[in-house]
C-alpha cells in the first residue's frame, strides 16, 4: 500500500511503535501462499422526591471497558504437545472452543473479516493459535522486533499483577515483543534488582489514548524476549502478491511457563497453572486499511472491546480460566 494511503495508527518512533498508536482518522480501501515457519463518567440520575436529599456523590468508571463486557474463556488442558508449525490442524485445536469473531477495539462492532483466537496448555507451555481470515495477504518486515504495527498484524498480551507481556506478529512470522512494568512495581516487586529490568534500558510510558490509568505510568523493556517461546506462521495465499485471492494465515504460539515467572511473582501463582487460576489476556488484530464507509471502522480489531484506542489497560483484558481437564472434553 502506498505509504500515503497507510493510516497514521502509531508513531514511527520505533520504541514507541508498538504502544503510541494514533486515534483512527481515515478510511483506506482494502490492502493486499508459502507457508512460513519460524502478533464515563455517569452520574446517577435521580428521580425528584419531596424530601431535600443531599447532592449525590459522583462516581466515575476506572475504565473504558464495562466489566459486563469482558470476555471469559475455559482454556483446556492437553497431554500431547502442541507441534508449533502454524497449520492448527492437530486434534488438539480443532475441539478447542474459539473465541467469537472479533470485534471493532472501540465500537465493539463486528469486523470486516473474520479473526478467531484460541487458548490451549500442558505443563510446560501455554498455546496461542489465531485463524487471520485475509483477502490480500500483505507483509514486509522479516527482522524480529522491526516495526511491524506498520505491516497488518495480530497481538497477544498476557498480564501479571505488576507487569505484562506485548507480543506481536505478521504474515512473515516476524515478531515484535516488549515487557512492561507499572512504575509503583519496579522497586518493591523486585524488578529493580534484575539485570534485565536496569533502569537504564528502560523507557518510560504512559498509556495511548488512555492516559489516566490508576495505577499511573509504565517503564517498558523493549530489549526483552520470552525466553524459549516457539512462533509459526502459515499464508493460505501468497504474500503480497494481490493478482490472486488469499483465504488468510494462521499464527501457532508457544510460551513456556517458566518465561512468565515475572508476571507470576507478584501473587505468587502456580506455574503451570492449578485448577481454575485465572489470567489476563488480551487478543488483537491491527490493520493498514479499513472497512470502507458507512462502517466505522477504526483498525484495530480486539476478543473484549475497549472502548478507547489502547490496547494497554489489562483490566480490558479478556479472563481466561484454566482448568485441568482435557479439551476433549470442551464442550460445543
């Protein structure tokens, strides 16, 4: 796609291409296989009495995201792992329940294609797959942590207490990761002794559109990489070539538990999970283009919406609940 055609969603500064995507503006036509292997305020009213009644207090929501609208999600337990080649066509994932089409971040309205997400685990990883419905498939970055918000690409976030995992990924399997720490964490959760965490190589930030997140701001570490993960991508199609029609990609991830002890340490939470523990997750596909009018597209396509252009406030995130049944036992 030309580069003046390409929606402004998030500023080219590269340690803040991932987090500063710009409010949606404008509407684009439709962008453009080998698989590859290697992401309000509301005041109560009330109704007049007879009575005098003191002036009511006013409340206002933390968040942009009504609790009734949070996701939740069963991820179901399997004894044979996962091969991470990005085809999805193993037993596993086919009876694993998928998440409903996603919707619009900010409208919660339904999306031009179809995106699934589904959530699997044994006691070594936890399993991330996305089916990417894509009638032109299009990629360009192929060096890991390039900016690739740039390319159309989907994400994965997984919060702890104290901090959270961004991920990211596109139609070459190329990734893009960063780990953030709430700044009232850094020093009393430990990760102020890290080699890892040095202050030094930390960059400050404070939300997208979303600036008045409680909890203040976040140091993000744009140099760490989760240990061990395992990523895989297959192209029903071919990339960038927009003379055919592609079905879309399919993206396999891999996260060994043991790369989520940060997240875990705060509460102390049992790696792999026990019986109905519960994280926070959030799943995302971001797009160079958009449904053309009368839809109100904005971009950016999300399991819970938002409704704020921020995917950063893990109380948005979607609740998945693990259990230690086998998934061939989920339910339709």
């Amino acid at each position: 796609m030309p580069e003046d055609q390409m929606q402004p969603r998030r500023h080219r500064q590269k340690a803040r291409c991932p987090e500063e995507r710009t409010s949606p503006i404008a509407a684009f036509s439709t962008p453009p296989s080998t698989p590859i292997v290697n992401r309000s305020s509301q005041i109560p009213l009330l109704l007049a009495t007879l009575l005098p009644l003191p002036a009511p207090a006013v409340e206002t929501a933390k968040f942009p995201c009504p609790e009734s609208e949070i996701a939740r999600y069963t991820a179901y337990h399997i004894k044979t792992p996962i091969k991470v080649d990005g085809r999805l066509t193993e037993a596993a994932w086919q009876a694993a329940p998928r998440s409903p089409r996603l919707v619009d971040i900010l409208s919660g309205q339904p999306a031009l294609h179809s995106t699934h997400a589904a959530v699997l685990w044994d006691d070594k990883n936890l399993y991330v797959a996305y089916w990417v419905e894509e009638p032109q498939v299009h990629a360009k970055f192929t060096t890991n942590n390039s900016p690739i918000c740039y390319d159309n690409d989907v994400e994965f976030f997984i919060a702890g207490r104290d901090a959270y995992y961004e991920f990211e990924i596109n139609g070459y399997n190329t990734t893009y990761e960063v780990f953030f720490i709430w700044d009232d964490a850094y020093d009393k959760g430990g990760f102020s002794q890290a080699r890892e965490f040095k202050r030094s190589k930390l960059v400050p930030f404070n939300g997208v559109d979303f600036k008045n997140h409680p909890r203040g701001g976040r140091l993000g570490a744009f140099d760490w990489h989760f240990p061990g993960k395992k990523t895989a991508v297959t192209v029903d199609g071919t990339v960038n070539k927009d003379a055919d029609a592609d079905r879309g990609w399919h993206v396999e991830l891999a996260f060994p538990w043991k790369g989520l002890a940060w997240l875990a340490k705060a509460d102390q939470r049992a790696l792999p999970p026990k019986e109905g523990d519960v994280w926070r997750m959030d799943f995302s596909r971001f797009n160079t283009y958009k449904a053309p009018p009368p839809a109100t597209d904005s971009g950016g396509w999300v399991w819970t919406p938002h409704r704020v252009w921020d995917s950063h406030i893990p109380e948005c995130f979607a609740y998945i609940r693990f259990t230690t049944n086998d998934v061939r036992k989920a339910g339709p």
